[in-house]
C-alpha cells in the first residue's frame, strides 16, 4: 500500500509499483486547458489518473489496463478515491480501445513501458508492464492521435535517450512538444528521464529545463518538493 495525501494505492497485485516516474508525470502534466475529459493508457495501479482527479476539475477520467490483476486493482483504487464518481478503468488493450472509440480526451496521459532489450522475466504481468513491445512507441502515438481534442494535451515520460527519436515520431502524427523537463537523480548524475509535453500547434520556441530530485540521499531539492508536495505525505 502507498499512502498519498489525498488517496491510497492499493499495489499488491500490480506488476510496476508506485514508483518516481509516475509522481512526476502525474504532478508535472500540464492541464492548463482545463479539461474536461483525460485518458491515462497504461493505467497500473490508476496513480496518474488519480494525480489529474486530484489536480483537475475534470469530468471524466478514463483508464485503460491492458493486465487483468492491474485493472481489477485499478477499480479498486478508483472506487475507494473521493472522486470514484468521475474515474472509470476498461480492462481492453490500446487496439480495441481505438477500434471503437467512443470519446476524444482534452487531456492524455501515459507511462508507458520502455525496456526494449531483447530478455525477458518468467513473469509476464512484469513483462507487460516494463517491455516496450507491450505497447510500442508507434502503437500509442498513433492512438494519442486519433483519441486528442483539437487542443488537447499529450503528456508521457520515458527515458531520456529514447526522447529525439520519439519526438520525430510525435511530428509523423502532427503532434508537437510545447514543454520538456529532463530529470536527473542528482547534480552529478546523467540525464534519465524526459517529462514530454505535445498539442497538435507547432511551436517555434517552447521551455526546456532540468529538474534534479536530490542532492544527497532523501534531501530532496526545493524544485522536487515543489512539484510534488501536494500528494507525498511527508513533503
């Protein structure tokens, strides 16, 4: 069990735990479009669904789960949140959720997998939820395409080498980058993460900073805190 300020995770029967990369993208994404609806792919546990329930006044908070242990704990941790009444998960994979689709989302957010070396676990819920060809890159650009409002907002984190190649992607699907933060662990240690920011508008210049979590262990540094002060118990 996690314990957020506002909500618990339930995470004992999910392959990827609650974990860094996930706080950041739900704390980071940006929601000045006040949505109206948000689509989290991937959704796990249901953290970064219940990070924009928290953050937003959005009406309708959809989750896909592809695992069916992760979708059914999902649902749990959307029907004991405050906010249950705005939060649905569908246990269906990202083909069929796009085969049928039935909304266009102001807001979409993933944490997608993104190990992509060739071995794998005896575990194949671990697998699903850390291999990139469980969802590949193409196959969610494509669906983020399809399912985005006109002026919606794609927010994804992955790791920081993947971050021109998948930006080239982006723009084959006419989405483009309005905000990147790239994340190290401390001053001295290599860039890992690339927090990704797309909308439909192309821009000439946008933000592109760095934010650094620690700068010894536990001490955490005042822009970490910052961004996630709202949901860590003991920010």
């Amino acid at each position: 069990m996690f314990q957020f300020k506002q909500f618990t995770i339930q995470q004992d029967r999910c392959a990827m735990k609650v974990g860094i990369d996930g706080v950041l993208l739900g704390a980071w994404c940006p929601i000045e479009n006040n949505p109206f609806s948000v689509l989290d792919i991937g959704a796990g546990t249901g953290i970064l669904a219940l990070m924009l329930a928290q953050r937003s006044n959005a009406e309708q908070i959809d989750a896909i789960e592809i695992d069916e242990e992760a979708y059914e704990q999902c649902v749990e941790n959307f029907e004991a949140s405050t906010w249950s009444d705005r939060l649905f998960c569908f246990h269906a994979g990202l083909d069929e959720f796009v085969d049928e689709p039935e909304d266009e989302y102001d807001i979409i957010i993933s944490n997608p997998p993104f190990y992509s070396e060739d071995y794998k676990t005896d575990n194949d819920s671990r697998d699903l939820a850390r291999f990139q060809d469980a969802l590949p890159f193409e196959d969610l650009m494509e669906a983020v395409s399809l399912l985005l409002t006109e002026n919606g907002v794609f927010s994804v984190i992955i790791p920081f080498k993947e971050e021109t190649k998948f930006i080239g992607l982006a723009k084959e699907y006419n989405l483009f980058p309005f905000k990147i933060t790239r994340v190290k662990g401390t001053p001295t240690t290599e860039i890992k993460r690339s927090l990704l920011a797309f909308s439909f508008i192309e821009k000439t210049t946008f933000p592109i900073d760095e934010l650094v979590i620690e700068t010894a262990r536990h001490q955490y540094t005042e822009e970490y805190i910052a961004l996630t002060k709202d949901f860590y118990l003991k920010m």
